[in-house]
C-alpha cells in the first residue's frame, strides 16, 4: 500500500522544468536571428553615413579658420575659409524660432488639455495641429513668401526663414507638451483646488513643473529636427558668403543653404567645404540632442 501511494504521488508531481520541444526552441531562434538583422539592417546605413562624413569632413573642421572665418573673397576654386558666417545665421534663425514656437506651443497645449478638451474650438486646433505635422517644408516656405514678402511687402530675410521655421516646429511642440501634460496626475490637480489654488496658478506652479523635463526635451529635438530644413532657405533668403549679423535686412547664409550652393559650384574644393558645412551641422544637431538629455535630467522631479 505505502508503495502504491508513493508511486501514486511521483506520477501526479509534474517536474518544475520541462525539456523545450524543437518546435518552440526553432521560433525562438529564428525571432533572435530576425531582431537582429532588423537591428544591423538599421544602423549599418547610419554608421555608413557617419564614416562618410568623418572620411570626408573632418579635415576642414581641424582648421582653426574654420570656426572663425567666412567665404567671402574666396573664389569656388580656392581652398581654406570657414563656416563662421553660416553658424551664425542657423544660430539666430533657430533662437528666433524657438522664441515663438515655445511659448505659443505650451498656450495651445494648455489650453487643449486643461481647458478645451472636447470643445469645438479645441477640435479645430488639434485638427489644424495635425495638418501642420504634415506640411512639407517648401510648402511652409511658400505660404510666408506669399504673407510676408509678397503681401506685406518685407524684404527676402533670416526673419522669414525663422518664421518658416516656426510653422514647422510649432506642432511638434504643441504634441509633445499635450502628451507629458495628460501624463500628470490628476491627483496632484485636485490636491492643488483642495488647497484653494486657482486653476491657472495650479497649471503655472503645479502642472507645468510636473511636465517641464519631458517639454523640455521635445523642444529641443524639435528645433534639431527644423535646422536641417533646406526648401525654405532657397525661399525665403538669399545665400551669402560674408557675415550677416542683421536678420530683417540682406542675404544670410546658413549651415543647410551653404551645403547646397557649395554642392551647386561643381568643384573640388566647393564639395570640400560641402562636406565640412554637412559634418558641422550634424555637430551642432548632436549637441543640441546632448542639451536636450542634460536638460530633462536638470528639470526632471527629484525623488528619493
């Protein structure tokens, strides 16, 4: 009987491991093998791109014109110069449009999660939102060629360009702080009316703060994505190889509009400085990236 039991009991304990089949081991493998090509397959063309633009352009960044100087005076022939003049007017271009596209990006944001919500009015912005995600670049160029130059009668200018700019960056930031505001609490919301705080004094003290690392870090990579923009530049301003520190007056050269005239010259040492200005805007992309992570952990909530 004590035996009967025993072998009773053996058989009805199944053993905690059991041996994979083929069949299961075979799916496994062959979704190992097809993640990894995906993965190669991904980044495999970016280091190629990467390799590319070291082979070709690190040795005009390793001169110390390069940072300082401009084209002017040089001939399409002649080596050396920098991209000093084109820095400048991607720098002022980017701020000017950071300028406007932040602030009335977070108003619009706000104004669709904690005051329109199901509104008619909040129902056209988002749609006119997702219209805007979509516009291509010389579209954005068009439309403030048509307003400001033509009907307005103002000068072509890096001031237009920025607000071309601003057509396009505005929707990617009217997403980005919708999003990391519907991720805030609602508790913390209601705590803040049980305290007898004002709705606006709870968005300004309590909602936004909450939400800032996360704004932060998609404004940033907002503005990279608008600075690699070349359609409005062909535009809207005019390309020149001198420094122009005047946004509403005169010809202003950028880092994208000097790739495209060096790569218009046909010669050696236009596609010289071409892949020098195409290796510098990549920097100036990457470190703008960098800010956006140092950012959102400087903003980013502390807890223990």
């Amino acid at each position: 009987m004590r035996t009967d039991a025993a072998d009773v009991e053996q058989l009805a304990t199944a053993p905690a491991f059991q041996s994979i089949g083929f069949g299961r081991k075979f799916k496994d493998n062959l979704a190992t093998v097809l993640f990894a090509a995906a993965f190669a397959i991904a980044v495999v063309p970016l280091l190629w791109v990467l390799w590319t633009l070291l082979e070709r352009g690190l040795k005009p960044l390793l001169s110390a014109d390069w940072w300082s100087h401009s084209f002017k005076g040089l001939l399409p022939t002649d080596f050396g110069g920098g991209v000093y003049h084109a820095l400048v007017g991607t720098i002022f271009e980017g701020l000017v449009c950071l300028v406007f596209a932040v602030p009335l990006g977070v108003m619009v944001a706000v104004y669709l999660v904690e005051y329109g919500q199901q509104s008619k009015l909040a129902k056209a912005a988002t749609f006119m939102v997702d219209i805007l995600s979509g516009l291509p670049s010389i579209v954005a160029g068009l439309f403030i060629y048509a307003l400001w130059i033509t009907t307005f009668g103002m000068t072509r200018s890096g001031f237009a360009v920025a607000l071309s700019l601003l057509l396009l960056m505005l929707p990617v930031v009217v997403r980005v702080t919708e999003t990391m505001l519907l991720i805030v609490p609602n508790e913390l919301r209601e705590a803040a009316y049980a305290l007898g705080l004002p709705k606006w004094k709870t968005i300004v003290r309590i909602v936004l703060p909450t939400a800032l690392s996360g704004i932060v870090t998609g404004v940033m990579l907002g503005l990279a994505r608008v600075l690699g923009e070349t359609a409005p530049l062909l535009i809207l301003v005019g390309y020149s190889s001198s420094i122009n520190f005047d946004l509403f007056n005169g010809e202003m050269a950028s880092l994208p509009l000097t790739i495209f005239m060096e790569r218009s010259t046909g010669t050696i040492a236009g596609e010289y400085r071409m892949w020098g200005a195409a290796l510098t805007l990549v920097i100036v992309i990457m470190l703008i990236n960098l800010a956006a992570t140092g950012l959102s952990k400087i903003f980013a909530i502390k807890t223990k």
